[in-house]
C-alpha cells in the first residue's frame, strides 16, 4: 500500500525514475545542508532518541529573551528548490514538544520557501509560502504580485496538529504568475488544501530556498511572547524536495 511508504522510500522508487532536475532528501542529519540558520540561543541539533524512520533526526530549539527585539530561526536550509515555472513535491515530519504550550494561540512557522531580494530596493529575504501554527491549527499561504507591491493569500485553519506526535506534511505547488498554478498540502496522508488555477509566487526568476525547522515568528511579529513556555523544541525527520515523482498519486500517499 503505497500510503505505508515513507517519504524517502517514495522518493528511491518515484524520484529517480522521473526527470528529476533537482532532488534531494535528508533523515535527518545536520549534514547535507547548505547551510544552517540558528539566531540568538536558537540551536540546530542531530539526535538519536527522538526519530520518526531510520536512527536520527534534527532537533531545532528556541528560546524567548525578552530583551532581545531580533527573531526566533532555528532552521536547516536546501538552496534552489524552486523557481517560477517549476512544479515541485516537498515534505518533512515534524514532532512538536509533548507539553507544546498551544494556548494562547501565537505563530510559530515550521517551514518556508524564501529568497534573497535586497538587491531589489524593496524587501530582503522575502519567503513565498510558508507552513506555520496558529495555536493547534495548520496555516499556509502563497505570495503574488511583485516584491515591491506584494499580495499574501493566506489558507487559514487547515487542520489541528496534537503535540508530542510525529506529523507528515507534503506540498505540491506548480509555481506560476500567470493565474495557472497550483498549491496542494498534505497532512499525514490527508489533503487539506487545493487551490487551482492561481497565482502561487511572485514575478520574478530567482531561485527560492526550501527551510524546515522552527522559527518562532510570533515572538518578534508580536513584539512578545505570549503564553509562559520561553523554551521550544520541534524535532523534524525524513525531509524531502522533488520535481516529478512519475505517475505516483500523493492522493494515496
Ligand atoms: C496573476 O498575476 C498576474 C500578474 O501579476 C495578474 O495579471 C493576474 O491577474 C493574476 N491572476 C490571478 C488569477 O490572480
């Protein structure tokens, strides 16, 4: 049953038969990244005790400073996942902390696709999509228009994540601007969004990142933190990017 096969066994069968132009996937390991952004206390970590398949994952913390005004990544970044035109799957497990404080709701983003527009005048790192909570519920979004007059769809209350158990997120997006792309996302096997026939990226050519780990936005969008748990911890496993998976279905993933 297609729907047992993880991500990565997905991606030995599907991924290589295809015209795979970029392809990659991590077990969650701190190597094989190009880079990795942990601010402030933020750390980045492999570890052995806490895995969804196979012997490691990455365990991403933050931790609130109240005298800090900068923000809260903890992530690992994959260079040149997308670029407009292209079409694309992308997934990871995370696991949230089992005492995750979910109430009062705050935003934690959990991944992004995001790239660097300083040269343009107009914004620096601007991520398109993102993937984030909003206390037990499943956000994402697209970004349209240009980096100097930017629109944000947002896809709010997709679903309710638990805490302390390991959650399967894949996306498929067909990044367009000329109002013909797609944006789909799965929830442990279970399709929460479509969107057809929409704009699902800004006008411009450059190559977008793929970043999964926890980036605890509320905390510096909000000017605080809300709630009493300073200290965060998401662990993520079996982190994957893919152009063309053949003629598997993620309907049946
Ligand atoms: C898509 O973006 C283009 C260029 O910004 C715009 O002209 C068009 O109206 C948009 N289409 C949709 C369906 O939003």
């Amino acid at each position: 049953m297609i729907l047992k096969l993880s991500w990565a066994t997905a991606i030995l069968i599907f991924g290589l038969s295809a015209q795979a132009t970029q392809i990659f996937s991590n077990t969650g390991t701190t190597s094989g990244w190009d880079s990795i952004n942990h601010e402030h206390k933020g750390t980045v970590v492999q570890v052995t005790n806490v895995v969804d398949q196979g012997s490691t994952a990455l365990k991403m913390t933050q931790t609130y400073d109240s005298s800090y005004s900068g923000r809260y990544h903890s992530e690992v970044v994959k260079n040149n996942v997308y670029k407009r035109g292209d079409t694309g799957f992308y997934g990871f497990a995370f696991r949230l902390q089992e005492n995750w404080q979910f109430s009062p709701a705050q935003s934690y983003n959990i991944a992004q696709f995001i790239a660097d527009f300083s040269d343009t005048g107009c914004d620096d790192y601007m991520p398109s999509s993102m993937v984030w909570l909003v206390g037990n519920q499943l956000y994402s979004r697209v970004k349209q228009g240009t980096i100097c007059a930017q629109k944000t769809q947002t896809f709010s209350n997709l679903a309710t994540v638990s805490a302390g158990v390991w959650h399967k997120i894949v996306i498929q997006a067909s990044w367009k601007t000329d109002g013909t792309g797609y944006y789909k996302m799965w929830l442990d096997g279970n399709k929460v969004l479509e969107q057809d026939d929409i704009n699902t990226t800004i006008e411009d050519d450059r190559a977008f990142q793929f970043r999964v780990g926890l980036y605890a936005n509320g905390w510096h969008d909000d000017g605080g933190m809300k709630g009493t748990q300073g200290t965060r911890q998401i662990w993520y496993d079996e982190i994957a990017a893919g152009t063309t998976f053949a003629d598997a279905d993620p309907d049946q993933w």
